[in-house]
C-alpha cells in the first residue's frame, strides 16, 4: 500500500497541512492552524502529520525563504516583517519531530510546478505563477523545476513605473512603491480607502491593478520568456483580471518581441485555485518517494 503524501502549505495569514493521496492527488485529510508565533502555529502541524504518518512531507512555505543547500540555515526562514518569524527554522523542525524525508519551496515555486503537471500550464514547457494577495509573489518552472539561482527568485518587488495620476506612496516595509506594494491586496484597500471586495464594479480600480500587474509579465517576457503566465490568489484570480492583464501587456510590449508582443493567450488564470501551493507541497514529497 502506497504511503500517503503529506503538504504543507505555509501561509502568511495560515498553515493548511494535508495528507494526500498520491494516485489520484485527492486530499485526505486536512487541518488549518492560523500564523501566530512559530511555536503556536507548527505544534499542531507536526502533530497531525505525526498521527497521519505520511511517507514523507513536501513544504510550500511564504518567503523569503533560506534556499541555498550549503547554507547551515538551509530551509530556515529569511529576514521578514512577520513577527517572530525571520530565523525560524521550518524544514528542520518538521524533518526532526515528523522523523520523514522533507523538502521545501517557496509557495510560489510549488504552485508554478502544480500548475505545471497539473492546471492550466499543462502541455507548456515553461510557466510563470503569479499570486496576488496579501502580497505578491511570483516563480517560474520550466520543464517543471522552478527556477532558482543562490536564492529564489522575488519578482514581486521589482520596481514599476508609476501610473500616471496614481499618487498612492506604497506600502512594501522595505521598498514602498515597488509591484507589491503598489499592487497587492491590501495596497488596493489603502489606495482606495475600502475593502478591494467591495469594489467589484469599480473599472478604474481593476484597470489600475491590471497596468500594475502587466509590468511584472513584461518582465517575465524579456527575461525568460514564458509560454504562459498564470495569474493566482484571492485577487489574482478576479474573473475578469486575467484579460484586462493580457490587454495592459499587449500596450506595454509596444510590438517588440519575438513570440510575446501578439500572443493573445500569454495571460490566464490558474487552474487549481487555492489548491496550488498545497497540490505543489504534495509533488515536493512525492519526488521525495
């Protein structure tokens, strides 16, 4: 009998830890702790996955993330506004307590590779994922591996040229006005004063987000040419977004580019939801089997 999979999916706001079954990738089981302090919040996630047993334990986790292998701090967290957090070293914790095999990515990472096998990057060979939230973050996979150098990628805080009109001061802690601290969930609420919920029908507001958004696919175009890029998250996967995306970047390609500056369908929502980063979680332990 095969070993279930265990993911973890570690979030800014919550952890959502799974068992899952590796034949059909169906979810087993689940639980969701909210992120407090360290302690707090992974106490109970090494506990399920202690009375689950699962064979090994993939981890999606919320960044920045410690990836350099030689690094003793491998798997730890990296310097963050999120109290208590920087330092906390979440591989080696599970590993220890859990006592399986563990492997971790960035969420975005996981849920590229996810969306690689299988969501709406399947049959291309190289895909970006965007999540758009509380923050925002962004990977690519080709041929199914995210791409990585010493560290993993952070397209979200690349810098954006600023909209005309748009005197909003940003709110990144570290760099203000840069993509996600113009773009981001809460950068709409404050921008516009009011829950980005309740602007559904505002097309200045999501006009103004897609411009924002468009810079960081114009990037992804110039510098690794993506078949796809595929847009993620609780704003990101606004229904219409996707579109208004795809007709930002059109505009801000200016016609240069060999396969980009016509290509209709660069642009798409992704295709497993919220599920991604802990579908990609479950893949991570699979290779592990």
């Amino acid at each position: 009998m095969k070993k279930l999979l265990g993911a973890l999916e570690a979030g800014g706001t919550k952890f959502r830890a799974a068992v899952v079954d590796p034949s059909t990738m169906e979810i087993e089981r689940q639980v969701l702790v909210p992120t407090t302090s360290p302690d707090k919040t992974l106490t109970p996630i090494i506990e399920f996955f202690q009375e689950h047993t699962p064979g090994a334990v993939g981890i999606a986790s919320f960044g920045p993330l410690i990836v350099d292998p030689d690094s003793p701090q491998y798997g730890a967290m990296g310097p963050t506004p999120k109290p208590g957090w920087t330092g906390a070293p979440l591989l080696q914790r599970i590993a220890t307590e859990v006592g399986v095999s563990c492997e971790i990515q960035t969420d975005v990472e996981a849920a590229a590779v996810a969306e690689y096998r299988l969501g709406a990057g399947q049959g291309h060979r190289s895909v970006g994922y965007v999540t758009v939230g509380t923050g925002i973050g962004a990977a690519i996979a080709v041929d199914g591996v995210p791409f990585r150098g010493r560290d993993h990628t952070e397209m979200g805080h690349v810098p954006v040229r600023r909209i005309e009109g748009d005197s909003f001061a940003g709110r990144c802690p570290f760099h203000g006005d840069c993509l996600e601290g113009m773009a981001c969930g809460p950068a709409i609420g404050d921008r516009w004063q009011a829950d980005p919920v309740t602007l559904d029908t505002r097309e200045d507001v999501w006009e103004l987000e897609a411009k924002y958004l468009a810079q960081l696919v114009r990037v992804y175009a110039y510098s690794f040419a993506p078949d796809i890029v595929l847009f993620g998250g609780g704003v990101g996967t606004r229904p219409d977004l996707a579109a208004r995306i795809q007709r930002a970047v059109t505009e801000d390609l200016g016609g240069y580019s060999v396969s980009h500056a016509n290509n209709q369908q660069l642009v798409a929502t992704a295709g497993l939801g919220e599920d991604a980063g802990l579908i990609g979680a479950a893949l991570i332990a699979e290779s592990l089997l």
